[in-house]
C-alpha cells in the first residue's frame, strides 16, 4: 500500500459548495474514483477540488461556472444588459446570504480553503480607505458586495457587482480597484491541477501538453498509450500545423499518428474518441506532476477490454509523477477494470466511493482495494 503522506487531499470534507451542502470523505487514494447515479454530485466533488488547487482563484471559480452556463443578468455602467458569471450558483441554495460561506479541504485541518460571501464594508478601514480614494461608485447608496477567500491566514478579495439604485450592474473600473487591495502575489500558491472531460481536449490543449514532454519518457508512454487500443501499430506522433485552418491568422497545430500499416499519417482524432481520450490521459498525466488530474466520466470512449490497461497506465504514471487522481464513471465494466488493475499493484492505493443521497443529503459508502475486488468478484453493486 502506497504511503498518503504526499497526497495534498488524504480525505475531503465539502461544505455549502453548489449542490452540497455537508459531504466528508474519510479517505482518498492515490487514485479514487466516484461512482453514484446522475446529478447526486460526482462532478461536484470534482470542482470542490479544482477550487481547493486554484486556491480559489477567480479564473478557476469563472471557469466552473462558465463550463456550467452559470450565468445571471448584469447591467453595465451605460445600462446595458449582459450575462455575467453567476456567482451565487457557488453556494448551496443558490441565493446566498451575507453569511453564507464555503468550506473545502482536509477533514480537521487548518489548511482548510475557505469561500464567504460578504459585503464591500467587511473588508479592513486601510482597504476602504485605498478604494474609497480611488473610486467614486462608493456611495451611502451603494451595496458593493464580494468573494473573501481565507486559506492558510491569508485574505483574497474577488470583486463581485454593484447594487444601488440602478439595480445590479458590473462595474469593471470598481473590480479594479478592489483588486489592488488584495494581491494575489501573497497568497498561497495554486496546485497543479489538470480537468479532463466528458469531453475530448482541445488541440491547443493537446499542444500545450505535448510540447512540455517532446524529447522526454513521457512523450514515449503517451504513444505506448495508443499501443494499448492498436498494439504495435503505433510508431510515432507529431504535431503539425493544422492546414485546414491555415486560412486563418494563428493557426494552431493538431496531432497526427504514424500507423506501420499506413504509407502516410493519419490525424489523431481520425482514429475514434478512445485513441484520443488514452493519448490525452497520458499526456495529462505528465504534465500534471505534484498535483491533480481530475477525469469526469473516465470510461468515456474506451472499450471495456481496453480498461484494465487504461487503469494500469493511470495507477503507474500516478505513482511515477506524484499524481493524485479523482475520477468519475458511470460504467460497471469500468469499476471492475477498475478493481482488477488496483489489485495488480501493491502500490497503487485506489479507493472506490460511491455517493447516495437521501432526505438528509449526500453521503458516501467507501470501498478499499480488498473490499472493492470482493464486490467485483461477486458482482455486489457498486455504481
């Protein structure tokens, strides 16, 4: 069994954070993975810990919520209507109060991240005074309200709109201002954290992540990736400038494989959804060392025969870089592939967990190696 000791989450507790409202987890693996019916917060759980890495950074926060259309209607400063990021969708219920907060990290730890909702005249009378001599929105009238992020003893303002007697508008010059008085130089440093899915990568995304590993062993174990959907087929992969788009400024690159029973190279995305999602996950993988890769519906694209080997590849290159792995499936060929792989390594230290709900809420039933290859072998469900 593989020490925890490195992993940044050994257990999570998730407080008034979107759809949950109190979910503790008591142990994660070096690799987990989350199994439950739709909506009961799987993916949640992966953007509790996305935030959790960022820190809470509002990039990472704007992010979720776009990727989410989480948006409401703002006016801006001439009264036009535009859709902004909803940021009450961050909180459970939705409709924040003024002491609403959220709470992500380690069960009974200090490190513990920390999100409140609060208003402009929270922050500190040295704060104020820096915005009050910068802006002149700030009126008896106004009711400027924010994002306060605590981690570690350390203070992080987002900005969030304006409330007076225009209504609810975004005000870009004010979140500027606001901004000045919370550097996010001091705060602590975000985690690498990689997200992929349901959907397949970018090939931006593709070149970014290539281009960190060409020339390294992880550029090899991204190609022996594909060896498990083509077998020795595979003798290289490049990236080259996408000729279809070279019409327009900036063209970006794509990924094309040479196969042994092919004269010229075909694209990548040409040979199916699998061979890109393996290529991908490898690719992720390396770059992501020291941090999280985070898989939201892990089966998606891959045949069952493929995923014994699809975890193998996962639980090794997690154990090689450092990774801490948290996944999703809906799949039972894919909890078993799952089971079998965990089993094959002594050190792989995998954890299933399932989500349930009920009146009360969300709560979990948590499998280790041992029991989750009893439940495997005797086909108990697990999903």
């Amino acid at each position: 069994m593989a020490n925890s000791d490195k992993l940044h989450l050994p257990d999570l507790t998730v407080k008034g954070f979107r759809g949950i409202e109190d979910l503790s987890i008591s142990r994660l693996g070096r690799v987990t993975l989350l199994t439950g019916k739709n909506s009961v917060g799987k993916t949640t759980v992966l953007e509790a810990v996305r935030t959790y890495a960022a820190r809470g950074r509002s990039v990472v926060l704007t992010n979720i919520l776009e990727g989410r259309e989480e948006y409401s209607d703002a006016s801006d400063e001439d009264g036009d209507l535009f859709p902004a990021p909803d940021l009450a969708a961050l909180f459970f219920g939705r409709t924040p109060s003024m002491d609403s907060s959220v709470s992500i990290g380690q069960i009974d730890d200090i490190k513990t991240l920390k999100i409140l909702h609060a208003p402009l005249t929270s922050l500190s009378d040295e704060q104020l005074a820096v915005i009050e001599r910068l802006s002149t929105e700030i009126s008896p009238e106004s009711n400027v309200q924010v994002l306060k992020v605590i981690f570690q003893q350390k203070e992080l303002i987002i900005p969030w709109l304006v409330y007076d007697q225009r209504g609810r508008y975004y005000s870009p010059s004010l979140r500027r201002i606001v901004r000045r008085v919370s550097s996010e130089n001091e705060f602590p440093s975000e985690l690498t954290c990689i997200s992929l899915g349901p959907g397949l990568l970018s090939n931006a995304e593709i070149t970014n992540y290539w281009d960190n590993v060409v020339l390294t062993p992880a550029e090899d174990q991204a190609v022996q990736a594909l060896g498990l959907i083509f077998g020795t087929a595979v003798s290289r992969v490049a990236l080259v400038s996408d000729r279809s788009s070279s019409y327009r400024r900036n063209a970006g690159r794509r990924a094309i494989v040479k196969l042994t029973s092919h004269e010229q190279p075909v694209p990548l995305r040409s040979l199916g959804d699998g061979a890109s999602r393996l290529f991908s996950v490898a690719l992720a993988l390396a770059n992501c060392s020291d941090g999280f890769l985070l898989i939201d519906e892990a089966e998606n694209g891959i045949h069952h025969t493929i995923q014994p080997g699809y975890w193998r590849l996962v639980i090794e290159a997690a154990l090689q870089n450092n990774v801490q792995v948290l996944a999703t499936t809906h799949s039972d060929d894919c909890v078993k592939s799952f089971a079998q792989a965990a089993n094959e390594n002594e050190d792989a230290d995998c954890v299933l967990v399932r989500l349930e709900k009920d009146e009360k809420g969300i709560y979990t039933v948590e499998y280790s190696e041992e029991s989750l290859q009893t439940a495997a072998d005797f086909d108990i469900e697990t999903r």
